[in-house]
C-alpha cells in the first residue's frame, strides 16, 4: 500500500512545476494529480507516489484507503518533441472500486 507523502512546488520559467520532496526523489517517488472518479469528479490534489503504481493497487490520502482505477501520463509536442506534462491516476474508494467489481460480474453472467 502506498502512502502519500508532501510535495515542494516552485515557479518555473515555464511555468507551476511539482517536485516530490528529497527523501521521496531518492526512493524514485514521482507527483501524480489524483482524482477520484466516482460522481462528481473530484480534485484530491498532487501526491507523490512511487512510478511503478499500477491499476487496481491500493493507496492511502489522508487517512482513507482508495484504489487506483487508471494511470494516466500525458504528453506534449514542444521544440519536435515529446515531453511529460502531467501524471494522473483516477481513484476509487476500495469499497466502491470493490462494488463496481462485483457488478460488472454479475452483468456478465447474466
């Protein structure tokens, strides 16, 4: 299970950029915008969280567990080239993600 940890930001010339705090680069932690899915959308802010998070893990914000429903990372054309803009995962509560589970079973039964 991961836990979100605190983030240093600062103004760039090109703009608002996010970093993870030092003990946090030097475990390989990464910000990723997270929101949860579940209507209405909504903004839980910048977290960092290792790079390798894949769907269906779980993760802890502010004490509640969430599980991770999408990792999205998102690029754009600057200069002819690719470069990351941003980093996001869409999350779920576990007991919604957990709900959802179990329905789209029984749909497919049926």
């Amino acid at each position: 299970m991961a836990m979100a940890s605190n983030l240093a930001a600062y103004q760039k010339s090109q703009g608002f950029r996010v970093l993870c705090r030092k003990k946090d680069r030097e475990r390989d932690h990464h910000p990723y915008k997270v929101i949860e899915i579940t209507p209405p959308p909504k903004n839980l802010g910048i977290r960092c969280f290792p790079s390798n998070l894949q769907c269906g893990e779980s993760v802890t914000i502010e004490g509640q567990a969430y599980t991770i429903s999408a990792v999205t990372h998102r690029y754009q054309l600057r200069k002819g080239k690719y470069e990351p803009s941003e980093k996001r995962l869409d999350v779920l509560s576990t007991g919604r993600y957990i709900l959802n589970l179990y329905l789209e079973n029984l749909l497919e039964q049926s």
